[in-house]
C-alpha cells in the first residue's frame, strides 16, 4: 500500500490544479492525498508560499516540489 501524503497548495493556483490532475489516477489506484491550503495559516504560507504545489510523504516527511509527473511520483514512492 502507498505511502499517505499531503499535497500543499492554495485556491486559485492553477499549477496546483495540474498537480491534483497529475495525482487523480494514483488517488484512483488507492493513493491517500490530503489537501493542505497554506493560506489557512501564516507558518505554512510562510514556508510553502513560492514553493507550492508540493507533495509530501507522511511517513518520511520527504518533499516533492513542482514540478511533477506521475512517474517522478511513483518513484517518490517507492
């Protein structure tokens, strides 16, 4: 089973639109995404704000910055 990981973005970031396009056909092989928006607080905008779409392993806390397909995703998962 996949990793779970978070994907850090924002409304009305169309980058991190095509990354969730990107993720959408691993989500449907069992992929567990959690979609974190950095402007609900100022420490994740403060951190992710010129970096976002970013995905990130909940078990290891690696971090994939855009941008990605979802064959550099796979890899990441491995």
């Amino acid at each position: 089973m996949p990793p779970e990981c978070q994907l850090f973005s924002t409304l009305g970031c169309h980058l991190c639109e095509v990354a969730e396009a990107e993720l959408l056909p691993l989500v449907e092989h069992g992929l567990m995404v959690e979609l974190i928006d950095i402007g609900e607080t100022e420490a994740l905008y403060d951190v992710y704000g010129l970096r976002i779409p970013v995905l990130r392993r909940v078990d290891t806390g690696e971090e994939l910055d855009w941008p990605f397909d979802a064959a550099q995703v796979v890899h990441f998962l491995r």
